[in-house]
C-alpha cells in the first residue's frame, strides 16, 4: 500500500500536468476570442471597403442603366433625323415639324440623363476616393498582419500540439488507486481555480502564502493522513517527505 506522501506526490504530479493544460487552454482561447490590434484593424478596414463597395453596385447599375437608355435614345434620333433628311421623306410640313419636335425632346432627354450619370459618376468617384485611402492603409498593415496572424497560428498549433501531449501524460494516472482522494483532489481543484494541493516551502503554504503551524507540519510528517490547510483549504503536501520516510 503506497503511504499517504507517495500518493500525494502522484497527485502533485498530475496537478502540474492539469495546470499546464488549463494554461494551455486558457491561451488558446484567448487567442480565438481576442484579435491584436492590428488584426482588429485590419478587420475594420477591410469591413469599410467592403461597406463601400456595396454603396457602389446601385451607382454602378444606374450608370448602366442611363447608358442603355442613351443608347436607345440614340437609334431614336438617328430613325428621326433619317425621316427627316431622306430624299424620299414626305414634304407635309406638319408631318416635317413634328419630326423635329421629336428629335428635339430626345436630344433633351439624352442631355438629363447625361448630367445624372455624370452626378452619378461624381458619387462613385468619391467613394472610389474612400476605397483607395482604405485600401492604402491595408497596404500599410499587411504584412504586420500577415505576420501576426502567422505567428498566432502556429502558436495555436504549437499549445495544441503540447495539450494532446499532456492529455496523454495525463493517461497514466487513469489507475489511480485512492478514488476517494482523487475525488476530492478533483472538488478541491474546481474549488480552487485548478490549485487543490499546495506544496508547503518554508513552512509556508503555496497554495494561499500563509504559514502553516508547526503542529501541521508534524502531522505531515508523521501521520498518514491528508492534511488540509487551515486558512485555504487545500490539501499539503510536503516535498521530500517520502525520502525523510
Ligand atoms: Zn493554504
């Protein structure tokens, strides 16, 4: 039967092995949640130009539009302008007058939607101007962000990898034999954010830094029993004790 000293050290063990994990852990998620400046930044411009550019497809569809519509417009007035000048067209003055009020209210029309697209044109441009002082900046940044992403990745990758490692460590204590000390070790540890043993150094407790009485130290010593430390709770354990015997 291994003794209560030899038990805990097992124990001490499997903490530091926990403790890394939840490390580990706690890195790994902070580096999903939280984004670095620059890659916050870099996340904001790029949300802007993306902003900008989809204020730009109405615009765009719009010039497109008043395009097709001149287009149109044009063949009108080429059909009225032809009926007009042929050689063959009819010499009935009225027939001749309404031709021209005709070509007239094309060639009007055509102008309106020629000074919209050239508004248009304007508003596209100023956002175009936008785009490229955004896009200046993103330049800016690139590479620090490419990096950093970089790096962050295989930082990731790299705790990831250590995890798995320490998950597996953590397999041999599978066949702890005390059930009911690893229970309690297990409550104590959520209990105590992750800490349910703290070794004692120089009489003190590293698990809250208040002394521990003398008292305490010769029952861990001596007693083969678990010994909980009075000001935080936690078991003691006392490195070296297996050797003292
Ligand atoms: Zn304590």
């Amino acid at each position: 039967m291994p003794t209560m000293t030899e038990k805990l050290s097992k124990l001490y063990e499997l903490q530091l092995l926990d403790n890394e994990i939840i490390e580990n852990l706690r890195r790994v998620r902070i580096l999903q949640k939280e984004e670095s400046p620059i890659q916050k930044k870099h996340k904001m411009l790029t949300a802007r130009l993306e902003k900008h550019n989809k204020e730009q497809e109405p615009i765009k569809k719009d010039i497109e539009m008043l395009d097709a519509e001149n287009v149109k417009h044009l063949e009108d007035r080429k059909d009225c302008e032809e009926k007009l000048f042929s050689p063959e067209s009819s010499s009935d003055p009225k027939m001749l007058q309404a031709l021209q009020v005709k070509r007239e209210q094309i060639g009007k029309l055509m102008k309106k939607h020629e000074d919209e697209k050239i508004m248009k044109q304007i508003e596209l441009d100023n956002i175009e101007t936008k785009k490229r002082d955004i896009i200046a900046q993103l330049e800016e940044i690139q590479e620090e962000f490419e990096n950093i992403t970089r790096e962050r990745e295989e930082e990731k990758k790299t705790l990831t990898t250590r995890i798995d490692e320490l998950k597996k460590e953590r397999m041999k204590f599978k066949n702890f034999e005390d059930k009911k000390l690893l229970a309690l070790y297990q409550r104590l540890q959520k209990e105590n954010d992750g800490v349910a043993i703290a070794s004692v150094d120089d009489y003190v407790c590293d698990g809250c830094f208040v002394e521990v009485s003398a008292a305490t130290i010769e029952r861990l010593k001596y007693n083969d029993e678990i010994v909980k430390c009075q000001r935080c709770g936690r078991i003691l354990y006392l490195p070296g004790n297996d050797e003292k015997g």
